[in-house]
C-alpha cells in the first residue's frame, strides 16, 4: 500500500515537472537585450522604424506594452508576422517634436498559452520636420549712426525658430533685399557699413532683412532704418570722387560746389592756404606731351637743324643703338634702358666730331632713381669722351654721381697753358636727379661759364648758391690715342671694355655743336599740353594771393578771406590742348592749412579725387589711288613713277589731332618693295631737293624707302607721287609691286596698306603661218597695234603735274598666255628657240635675204617703225630655218604671196606663206647655228645677267637644261611637196 502511494507521488511530480517545462515564455530576439529597441518616428508619420526589428520566438501570439518609464506611451504594438514573431510599432496619433522629443516604454512578447516574456524596454526618437518660418524678435528696428565713420557693428538682428532640431530650428543665414546700399550683414545678424556714410547724401537707409534657418525656410522680411546723423568734420565739403574730361572740350572747372566746413570751430581764421595738384608723372615722360618723335618735335619747336641725335632709331648708318633696349617708340620717341657697365652704346667719330670746341649744347630726357646700395662715389655716365685705347683720361663727360648731375669738360693740351688751373667740372645737386620721374636737362656750355636747364627752365637751387665748380689742369699731350665717345657708360681705353654705366632711361639725347639751343626751344620742348587753369585774376580779393608751379600741375591760393578762398577753387579747372590726349586718372588733391589768430593750426584732411580723361574718337588716314597700271619696256629704262596720282586724306579728326597745322600733318611714310630691289639694274628715286627743302628726312634700301618728319599731308602727297623707279632689266619681270603706309603722331595713328602693282608689258612674238589643200592659199596675219613707250610715260607725268588722277590711255595689256594667233584652230604650238629675246634693239633696221642663202626666191622683209616699232619677221624665218634642218628636208616648194599695201599709221603687218618656196641646204646647218648663237650673245651683251631670282625668260621655260643645244620645232609640212 505504501509502495503504491510512493509511486503515485512521483507520477504526479513528474507530470507536474513535464507540464512546467512546457510553460516557459517567449524570448526576443536580440544580442545585447540589456540595450533594447531604438526607433524614429516623423513628426508627420505613424510608423515607426525600429532597429533592430521587434522579434520573438516561438509560439508567439501577441505583444504588450507593460511598463511606461515617463508618463504616457501614444504608441500601439501588434503582431504582423505569426511565422517569425515579428512586430510592428506604431504612434496612435502624430507626434509633436516641440512638445516632446523622446519616449521610453517596455514590451514583452505573449505566447499562444498566455506566457509572457521577459520586458525588454524601446527608446523611441520623434524626427522634426521643418514645419515653422524663422521670426524675427522685433517687429522692426530703427538706429542712427554717425556720418563719415566705418562701424564695425551698427545693430544685430535676432531671429527665432520653433522647431525642434538645430537643422530646423537654428537661424544660420541674414540676407539684404536692399540691393545697391553700403551696408552688409553677417550669419550672426550683425548689420555693419561697407563705405563712410554722408548726410548730404541720404539723411537714411531703409533696409529689408530676411532669416533663413538651416533647412533654408525663409522668414517674413523686417524693416531696418538706418539714420545718418550730421557730424561736422572739418574739410572740404562737395569734392567729386572723379570729374570726366571728353578730348577737346576745353576748360574743365574740378570743384564747382565745394565749400570749406569750419564747424563752427571758436577760430578767427588768421590765415589759410590750399594747394591744388595735378599728378601727372605717370602720364609719357612726366605729363601728356605731343608724341611726336624728337626729331619731329625739335623741328616743329624751332631747333637748329645741326644738332646731333645720337640716341635714333636704329637703321642704316644708325646702327650703334641696335643693340639697346628700347620700347620701339610706343611713346612717341624712343626710350632706352640702360642696365649698368653691360648696356653702353659707341658713337661712331663719323656722327659728331669728338671735338665739342667751347660752346656747344647737350640735351637729353633722363629718368633715374637713387639706389641705397649703391657706393655713392659710383658715377653713372650719360655721355662719355674717353681715350681708346691704353690710358683711361675722361676727357668729356655727363654723369650722375650720389644724386648729383655733373659735367666734366677736361681742356686738350693744345687749349690751354700746361700751368694755368681751369674750370673742369660742374656739380648740380638736385632732386629730379633721383625722383624716379622724367625730366629733360640741357646743358650750355660756353666755356667757362655753363648752364644748366630743368624742364625748359634755368635750374636755380632754393637756397641760391650757384654749382659746385671744381678747377684742374689741362690734359698732358699724348701720341697716337684717340677718343672713343659712349653713350650709357664710358670706354675704359686700359681694359678695353665699359664701365661706369648708367642705370635709368634716356630718350631724345642730342648735342649740339657751336651753338646754344634757344631757351624758347627748349620751354617748347617739355611744354605739357595737361594743365590746371587759374581762376580769373579779377576774383582775387586785395588780401589774397595766388601762386603757381612753371609746368601748372601745382596752384596755391593763401590769405585771410575763407570766403574768396573758395569761390578760387571753385573756378581752378583742368585743360589738355591734345585733341588725342592718352586716356587715363590723373589724381588731384586739395591740401589746406588753417592758422588761426591764437596761433592754433587747424587740422584739415586732405581732399582727394581724380580727372578721368576719357578715349578720344579715332582718327583715320587713307591712302588711294590707281592700284595698278601697265608700261613697256622704256617706260622702265627711263623710270616711271610709281605712285603718279596718290592721294592722302586725312579724317577731321586726324586732322584736329594736328592742329594748328592747316589740313593735318603726317609724320613718315614708308615704301616697301617686296622681293627687295637688285641693285644691279633696279633703282628707287626720291625727290631729294623738294625733301631737304621741307626739312624732312629720308632713306633708301634695298627694302625700299622711308620719309619722316612732321609736315603737312600736301607735301607729302607731292614727295609720294614723284618717286621714281627704274629697271634697266624690265625683260626678267612680270610686274613689280610697292606698298605704301603713313603714319601720324609717332605712330600712334596709321594709314592703310596701299599697294600699286606696276606690270611689264612684253614684247608680242607671233608666227602666221598658211595650212591647207595644195593649190588653195587662204592669207593668214597677226597684226600687232602697239603704243609708243614714250607716250604713255608722257600721260603719266601730265597728270602728276596736273596734281589730278592720271588717265592710261593705253589699253590693259593681256596676258602673255592669251597673245596666240586668230587661227590657233588651225596651228600645232609654238616652240621658241633656247628662251631668246628679240628686243627692238637687236631688230631694228633689219632686213633677211632668203633667196641670197638658199638661191630660191628673194623674200625680203621690212622692218616698219612706230616709235620704237618691233620687227619680228626675222623670229619667222630663223623659226622656218632651224625647223628645216631638224627634219632634213632638201627642198620645200610653196607658193607665197605678199601684201605690199601695208598701213604705217597703224603698224600692221601681214604674212601669206602660201606660195612660199623655201630652198633648204643642208649643208648650210652650222652656219645657222652660229648665227643663231650670234643673235644670243648679242642679246645677252645688251642686257646683263641677274641673281634676284626673278627672270622673265626663265619663267617662261624653266626646263631648259642644255644651254648649246637648239630646241626641235614642229613643223606642219602638210603642204609641203619634196
């Protein structure tokens, strides 16, 4: 009994085991449940997005939120998956992130027998959406700030926004509506101002702010106003930043509303002064100048004509400067740059005698700087006289030294007495030596006194004292040393190279020897045509005084009366007398000085502001004319013109850019002859005398020809349409073509390229030969009109002269290729023999005997002359000859017939060959070689050979390679009977 009660207990305890075991709950499927779910849930969304994904296993029927750590939990969890044991967490209505941000709760899973697992808790993110606008704190703001001054900061805007999340509810971006206003404003809403604010001006700014936060929302705009307080600052008031100044409009008044602001300052004005500038020293040399070259402008100045330019331009005889820097006369007139000892230039003896005599005249622009590392004993030589060789004697010299401008005139032996203690060397300390600017410097010499000019005025220092001179002894007699004279260093005799070179720019550097360049010359010279203009002197009160500087950049109005101080500078105005002035600022300044009765200065800032001269309208040149006309050979032995009726027309405003020369000036024209000229037989003739007359300057090369200087375009029309060019050799020409430019100011203005073609006409050579049935005779001609070379070159020159355009009245020639017979239909082509040229000169007067070489029929050919008339009859019967012997006919039996009627007047000439009977000896070949060899020689006696590359013969058969050998002709012997 007791046995059957044990084993009873232990069925039960096993079966309460069993059933336990199978009652155990879910579990959630996550590695670190310590960790739980996170999930993101929108603002505008219900689904929530957990990570990991909620799920539980196995036998799961249901999940439950169990425990809300923070109050409530709007959330609902279903089952969505029964295979997996996968759930699904959803909001139960939109969330509000402003509201609350984060959720906290526990879930456990619930198996189908209602065993629940153990919680794992959900962290749940609500994400913001950008849902509200940026607003501003303030409705609108008002500031007032003070006139004249930069603040760092004038007011900051502040902006809000309700969203929840810095991405949209941070304020990262102000923005100004306001365009064209000088404020900006930053990320951090500091609104700041960009230029000093003026109350006459604006008295306010009203501005239009907007706020963006980072998801770019913008806000509603808000309204800034800005107030601008006067503050009185003591200056000039109504100074423009900038006045336009429009080329040849005269004078321009710069300050026509300025007024001097006191500021009610407890002042009794004792005196006051104020400097008006013009800056110019940017502008060409120093101001805007005439860009006329040196030369032209020395002569349009009046200068002596004997002065020496040793600075040119480089070209034929003028070659000592080639190998210098220069800026190929962009400025007008060349400048060069010297670089020390390596960049000096030898003056050849034959340009200017090394023997300056005791007067004589040096004049250059110099633009030179100081240098601080340089030793101040270290001499920096303009021109430089030294001996050649062996010793190192400075005999003449022009040099800077530590600032100073001196002249070093050492007298020869043969001047002065060994004994007696001279006057060698002139020292001028002056400050445009080393300001870095152009200047021009003059020295006389009129031994021993000697004076210098600065810019066109006697150079007087401020404190008076006259040049530092320093006396020496006369240089001791030498044998057999010369001088060598540099320019830009000095020639060291000893060692055979340059030292002491200059470092700094020259242009325009010319002596003048055994005379003084005029005073009134060199004031022409270095006159700016940019100025400033005086007020009228009947506006100056009796207690006011007004100064000015010699080239009028500087004006100084001074005195006791405020009041008459500024209605002057209301009338100081700005001039330029160049119709073409360069375009550009020139700054102005205002400077101002106040004393005041106590004996207190008053501070008064600088005024400043620029005169933009604006870009004058272009001139134009234009060349025109006959392109191209044809002459004969004479025309080219004799010489032609080359531009007979050219014409120069210059625009009104090119004109203007000249005046006040009536009708406009030119300052070059250039003739350029492409390929080069031979100076074997060719020749370009200028019209020297009329040239030199008009004190202008020319060159001939083989290039071609050059005329320069300043002079009206009448006269240079002339020069132009008298050029002469000659060909002794026209025969090695088809036609020959000249260019032609011209220039006015230096260059800066030129003309258009005109090109006249002149065109040989050559010599016809026609062969009329008779073809047809024997017994039938059909007359064959070539009849050649020709023009006497004499007359056309006859209507040329009565057209130059007549100043007009020239009429040809010789018709256009054709080509070479289309002078063939009228019955080519009917000819096989011609052959010439070995390139030989029949001129008049070897045809005239002659006359072949046929019969008298062959005993057939006497055939006799006359030569007619019209003019210079070319017979080339004999070309036909030399042709006949040749051909006979190549085909080794005996006997050819042809009628011919004649036309004795021939018409002089008008040089016409006939040939019928159809009865022609031809006798040929065989025999009788070397004969006719020979005296086809004679008619060669003769030829090539008359005109000599060529290198140029351009011979007309050789043009016309180039394949010619056996000089001795006669060519073979065609012969057309379909009428001859043997």
């Amino acid at each position: 009994m007791k046995c059957t009660w044990i084993t009873l207990l232990a069925a039960a305890a096993a079966m309460a085991s069993s059933e336990h075991a199978g009652s155990e709950g879910p579990v959630f499927d996550l590695v670190r449940p310590s960790e739980g779910y996170h999930g993101l849930v929108s603002e505008d969304d219900t689904i929530v997005e957990v990570q990991p994904a909620i799920r539980a296993s196995p036998d799961v029927c249901s999940f439950r939120i169990v425990n809300k750590h923070h109050g409530e939990a709007p959330f609902v969890i279903r089952l969505r998956d029964t295979g997996i044991g996968e759930a699904e967490l959803l909001a139960k209505r939109p969330l509000n992130c402003e509201k609350r941000k984060n959720y906290k709760f526990d879930i456990t899973a619930i198996s189908c027998s209602g065993v629940e697992s153990q919680n794992v808790t959900v962290h749940v993110k609500v994400n913001d959406v950008n849902e509200y606008a940026p607003v501003f704190i303030e409705p609108s703001y008002v500031v007032g700030v003070d006139e004249g001054r930069l603040y760092e900061e004038i007011l900051t805007l502040q902006a809000d926004d309700q969203d929840c999340s810095p991405k949209f509810g941070d304020i990262c971006r102000y923005e100004l509506l306001t365009k064209d206003q000088p404020f900006s404003i930053d990320s951090e809403g500091v609104v700041r101002n960009t230029e000093s604010l003026d109350y006459e001006k604006s008295h306010n700014h009203i501005l239009s702010v907007v706020a963006f936060d980072c998801g770019m929302k913008r806000s509603q705009s808000v309204m800034v106003t800005i107030k601008v307080n006067r503050v009185c600052h003591l200056g000039w008031k109504g100074i423009p930043d900038q006045v336009e100044y429009s080329p040849g409009s005269g004078r321009l008044e710069l300050f026509p509303s300025s007024s001097l602001e006191l500021c009610n300052v407890p002042c009794h004005v004792e005196r006051v002064q104020s400097r008006i500038g013009l800056t110019t020293s940017h502008i060409g040399k120093g101001c805007d100048r005439d860009t006329y070259s040196v030369a032209a402008q020395r002569k349009m100045c009046g200068a002596s004509s004997d002065s020496i330019e040793l600075l040119p331009a480089p070209g034929v005889g003028k070659d000592w400067t080639a190998g210098l820097h220069s800026d190929e006369g962009h400025e007008g007139d060349l400048i060069y740059e010297f670089e020390g000892d390596s960049s000096g230039a030898m003056v050849p003896e034959s340009v200017l005698d090394h023997n300056l005599t005791n007067t004589f005249t040096i004049s250059t622009w110099l633009k030179h700087k100081s240098h601080p590392n340089m030793d101040k004993h270290t001499k920096e030589h303009i021109l430089c006289n030294a001996d050649d060789h062996k010793m190192n004697r400075h005999h003449t010299a022009l040099f800077v030294r530590n600032c100073r401008l001196i002249l070093l005139l050492r007298r020869e032996s043969t001047e002065a007495n060994l004994n007696t203690f001279q006057p060698a060397e002139w020292r001028w300390k002056l400050p445009q030596v080393c300001d870095n600017e152009w200047h021009h410097y003059s020295v006389h010499v009129k031994f021993p006194e000697v004076t210098l000019y600065v810019d066109g005025h006697i150079f007087r220092p401020e404190n008076g004292e006259s040049p530092e001179v320093i006396d020496d002894w006369p240089l001791h007699p030498t044998r057999g040393i010369n001088t060598t004279m540099t320019v830009g260093a000095c020639w060291q005799g000893s060692e055979s190279n340059m030292k002491h070179g200059l470092t700094g720019y020259l242009a325009g550097l010319s002596v003048l020897v055994g005379a003084l360049e005029s005073p009134r010359v060199l004031s022409c010279l270095t006159r700016c045509q940019e100025a400033l203009d005086t007020p009228a002197m009947e506006l100056l009160q009796p207690s006011m005084e007004l100064l000015t500087n010699n080239e009028m950049t500087q004006i100084t109005i001074e005195g006791n009366n405020v009041t008459n101080l500024e209605t002057l500078v209301r009338r100081v105005a700005y001039v330029n007398g160049r119709d073409f002035p360069t375009p550009g600022r020139r700054p102005i300044s205002v400077t101002t000085n106040i004393l005041c009765d106590s004996g207190k200065a008053l501070k008064v800032a600088t005024a400043q502001s620029f005169v933009v001269v604006m870009q004058p309208h272009q001139p134009s040149i234009e060349l025109n004319g006959t392109t191209n006309f044809a002459e004969e050979y004479e025309s080219f032995r004799q010489g032609l013109r080359v531009f007979p009726d050219v014409a120069v027309y210059l625009s009104a405003a090119a004109e203007e850019a000249t005046a006040p020369t009536p009708g406009g000036q030119l300052d070059e024209c250039v003739v350029s002859v492409y390929p080069p000229l031979n100076p074997d037989h060719e020749t370009l003739v200028l019209p020297d005398n009329l040239i030199s007359e008009l004190g202008l300057v020319s060159s001939i090369t083989r290039q071609g020809a050059t005329v320069s200087g300043a002079h009206t375009k009448y006269h240079y029309q002339s020069i132009l349409r008298q050029i002469h060019y000659a060909n002794r050799k026209p025969a090695y020409y088809l036609n020959r073509a000249f260019k032609l430019s011209c220039s006015e100011l230096g260059g800066r203005f030129t003309s258009n390229e005109y090109v006249q073609t002149v065109t040989v006409i050559h010599p016809q050579l026609s062969v009329d030969r008779s073809a047809g049935l024997t017994g039938s005779s059909s007359p064959m001609s070539n009849n050649i009109p020709e023009i006497p070379g004499h007359l056309s070159h006859t209507s040329h020159s009565q057209g130059a002269e007549n100043g007009g355009p020239l009429t040809h009245h010789n018709p256009p020639p054709a080509p070479a290729h289309a002078k063939i017979s009228s019955h080519h239909v009917e000819l096989k082509p011609a052959h010439t023999v070995n390139d030989v040229y029949f001129t008049s000169n070897v045809m005239e007067g002659v006359a072949v005997n046929s019969a008298d070489l062959y005993g057939g029929s006497r055939t006799q050919v006359a030569v007619l002359a019209a003019g210079h008339a070319v017979t080339i009859i004999i070309v036909v019967c030399v042709g006949f000859l040749v051909f006979m012997v190549v085909l080794g006919v005996i006997r050819v039996r042809a009628a011919h017939t004649r036309n004795t009627h021939e018409d002089v007047a008008d040089a016409e000439m006939a040939w019928d060959d159809s009865s022609l009977n031809i006798t040929v000896n065989p025999m009788e070949q070397q004969l006719e070689l020979a005296e086809t060899q004679r008619l060669r020689d003769d030829d090539d006696d008359d005109d000599d050979s060529s290198d140029d590359g351009s011979n007309f013969n050789d043009d016309l058969d180039s394949s010619d390679e056996d000089e001795g050998k006669p060519k073979e002709l065609e012969w057309d012997d379909s009428t001859l009977k043997i």
